[in-house]
C-alpha cells in the first residue's frame, strides 16, 4: 500500500469519526453552528493538539460570547485553537488576539525537546509562516491579530485596555511560574464575569499547581466546565 493510499484511508477514517461526532454534537447543543467547527476540525486532521471534545469546548465557550467579543490566547502554536475561538465569535467588531513566539519556546527541557521534534516533523524552527496560512485558509485575517512575543511582552505592550477581554485562553508555557505569570500579566484585562480557560490542567507540568494556586487566591468566581484537560472558570 503507497504513502497516499495510506494518508487518504486515515483522512476517511478521520473524516467519519467527525461527522459522527459533529452529528451527535447537533443533537446535544443544537444551537451551534456546528459546520463551522467541524470545517477546522476536518482541516487540521492530522495535527490535532486535543480531543474533539476538548476542541468542541472551546467552540462552545466563544460561540456563547456577547455579540463582538474580544479574546487573547497564549500559545498559538500553528493556529488549530485560534481558528476555532475565532469561528465561534460573533459581531463584524469581534476580535481575536494570538500571541505566542512561534518558535517553540519553553522553559522545560522535555518541552523543548518535545517541540524540537515536532517543528523536525513541519520542517521549519518557526510555526509563524503556517499559522498565518491557516488564518488565511478560514478567511479570518480580519478577525485574528497575531502578535508574535512571548506572554509578558505582550501583555506590557497590549492595545485593549483592562477589564476588556472576555475570554483568556492560556495554553503557553506550562510551567508552574511560566502559568502563574501568564494569569497575574493578563488577568486584568479579562472582564469581570469573563472567562479563563486552561489547557493541560492534568498534565505533570505545573499547570495545575498554578490552577490551584489562583484559586486560592479567589481569582474565580466558579468552575465553568471541563472537558478532556481543558478546563474553564469565570472570574470575579
């Protein structure tokens, strides 16, 4: 069996198990618009970071977002999370901003490793070029802002003024500090009743530590769901 027939067969297979899911998603959320999931779902097919479920989260959380919403996520990587926040918004005025380096950095050595094999395996030390031809791909140029810096950068320099983000997606950096410092730079530009969403909250990385610790500072107000390793909470 060639190469292409073995690609085509796993993109089939991939293929069916979205619609089942979509299909069974239609059924539980009927609300959504879930075409426009299941289209970057199916284009992503084979470089999906998370489950579907997981994937279906996200989708729903932005999708559920006032009229023109505003979201940041931390950790774009090729784009496959941007994409569906930014399909779930709403509003001619909605905006996206993604921020990330686009170089792979950590500062765990399995992390960077980790990464090393994956930029070997997309053939480039810079995730930049791909992510931007993903955006384009949705046509969602006007929507997404790419700001290529690490968290603390950006947040120094950010164009939206506090309490103006209604969703914080934090899926950069996962260690303890690296987390903690993504929540305390970006935290006070998330509305009051907005959300925060982690990624890899069960991973043995620091993300959960650093969960727990801003919630013993009484940062959230609730737990809004979780989903696979994705978990979400609302903000006092």
């Amino acid at each position: 069996m060639g190469l292409k027939t073995l690609l085509g067969i796993k993109k089939y297979k991939w293929k069916r198990t979205i619609k089942k899911f979509v299909s069974r998603m239609e059924v539980l959320f009927p609300k959504y618009q879930w075409n426009d999931f299941y289209q970057v779902a199916e284009h992503f097919w084979r470089r999906g970071m998370s489950s579907l479920s997981e994937r279906a989260f996200l989708f729903r959380l932005s999708r559920d977002l006032q009229d023109n919403a505003k979201i940041v996520e931390i950790g774009s990587w090729i784009g496959e999370s941007t994409c569906i926040l930014a399909s779930g918004l709403k509003g001619t005025q909605a905006k996206m901003y993604a921020i990330d380096t686009f170089k792979g950095d950590a500062s765990d050595y399995s992390a960077r490793d980790r990464y090393k094999k994956r930029f070997s395996k997309l053939r480039t030390d810079n995730t930049k070029d791909i992510f931007d031809r993903n955006i384009t791909h949705f046509n969602l140029k006007l929507r997404v802002t790419a700001i290529a810096a690490d968290s603390l950068t950006a947040a120094k320099g950010f164009c939206e003024s506090p309490n103006s983000i209604d969703l914080l997606f934090i899926d950069g950096d996962h260690s303890e500090t690296a987390t903690r410092n993504d929540i305390e730079a970006w935290l006070l530009y998330v509305k009051r009743g907005g959300i925060v969403i982690f990624h890899d909250f069960t991973s043995n990385h620091g993300v959960p530590q650093a969960i727990w610790w801003a919630i013993k500072r009484s940062y959230f107000s609730d737990l809004v769901g979780v989903y696979g390793t994705t978990i979400a909470f609302r903000v006092y």
